[in-house]
C-alpha cells in the first residue's frame, strides 16, 4: 500500500490542477467562456478582457491555489506516508501540467503562471514571494503581462539554487522540476515571444484589439531626399 501513495499523489495533483477555473468562473459569474475570445487562453489575463475585474482575480486566486494545495499537503502530511522529495517534485509537476493539459477541459488549458507561482508558494513562501516580486516589477516597468512571466520564469529556478543554504536548502528533485517547469512555461509563451519581437504584443490595460492595430504607415518619401 505505500508504494500506492506516491501515484495517488501525484494523480491527485493532476485532477486539481486540470480544474480549468478560467472557464469555471466565467461560468459561474455567467461569463463567456475564455477560450472564445482574445487570446483564447484559460487563464486570468484573458478572463480580464471580458470587463469583469473581479472574475479574473478569483480566477488568478484559484488559479494559484490549485497549485500551492497539493504541493503544502504533501509537504505537511507526505513524512507520515513516506512521501519525500521526490513525489513532492512530481506533484509539483503534476499540478502545474493538469492546469496546461487538463482532462476535464479536453486537455486545452491555460500557460500556467498563476498555478506555477503557487506551486512555487507551495514549495516556499519566500521562493514565491521572490518570483511575484520579479514579475511585479517587470510588469510595472515595462507594461507586459508575457515578458513579466518569462522573466520570473527564468529567475525562479536560479532563486532556488542561489539561495540554497540561506532560506531554504535545494533538493535535486526539486530543482529538476522548477527547471521544467520553467521551460514548459516559456514554451507555452512561445507565441507571445514571437509578437514581443514583432513589437505587436498588447500590454497591460491595453485592449488587444488596439494592440492587433498596424503602425501608422511611414511617409513614402521619409527615407527619401528631397530630389534636387
């Protein structure tokens, strides 16, 4: 029977992250449903395009709780099952690929920043305080919700390891699925990348529709002399 706590774990973890609360909510709140409109991502982002503020702050919320729960219970309760560091990095995983590829929502799910950072809350307060911080910060100086997201993504994992000793101490198994999950999160963004280089992403407070608009067209003869 101990053998069969781990997988139970790790297949709980799942199951809570593939509650699509982006969906969830809009339904509730009698919203349309996110995967139809803007950007067509699940998420808390997308939910705020459709003018409802608090909708897409419960969603970020849960969002973000889905991921910390499973995370603290194995953590809390996981010595008295004999669950260690390793089933403590797959559920982290688990939680975090239920909300990319959740089962109840034909396995189309959102990029995963709000339930990445509770996994990271989850694995400590201090580590997701950090990366919140990161993304805050870029967020406020450069107005893009996306870049904001890489750039914590990229930070989290270096966190985790540069602070080893001092807040908290690395383990391998940890470390190997914040790096993952990193990578699958900037991967999810991977379209978000391409219009930051384009200069056609929307940012922050900007409606999307706006930001689809071309650039004004320059004059013909701008890069032209005057012909003498």
């Amino acid at each position: 029977m101990n053998a069969l706590y781990p997988l139970i774990a790790v297949v709980a973890a799942y199951l809570i992250g593939s509650l699509s609360f982006a969906v969830i909510v809009s339904r509730v709140m009698g919203l349309n449903d996110p995967r139809t409109y803007g950007s067509g991502n699940p998420g808390a982002t997308n939910v705020l395009r459709s003018g409802s503020k608090a909708a897409a702050a419960v969603t970020l919320l849960l969002d973000a709780v889905k991921g910390w729960v499973p995370v603290v219970l194995v953590k809390w309760f996981g010595p008295q099952f004999g669950l260690g560091d390793n089933t403590l990095a797959l559920v982290a995983l688990a939680a975090f690929l239920g909300h990319l590829y959740p089962v109840f929502f034909s396995f189309k799910g959102g990029k995963g920043v709000a339930t990445a950072l509770g996994v990271l809350l989850g694995i400590s307060g201090w580590l997701g305080l950090a990366t919140a911080l990161t993304w805050l910060i870029i967020a406020v100086f450069f107005r893009y919700s996306s870049l904001a997201a890489l750039v914590a993504a990229v930070f989290a994992p270096v966190y985790y390891v540069l602070c080893s000793g001092l807040v908290w101490d690395a383990e391998t198994p940890v470390t190997v699925a914040i790096v993952v999950m990193s990578m699958l999160l900037i991967w999810r963004h991977r379209e978000n990348i391409q219009r930051l280089m384009a200069g056609k992403e929307s940012k922050l407070g900007q409606k999307k529709a706006d930001a689809a608009k071309p650039a004004p067209a320059a004059p013909k003869n701008a890069s032209k002399g005057k012909r003498r």
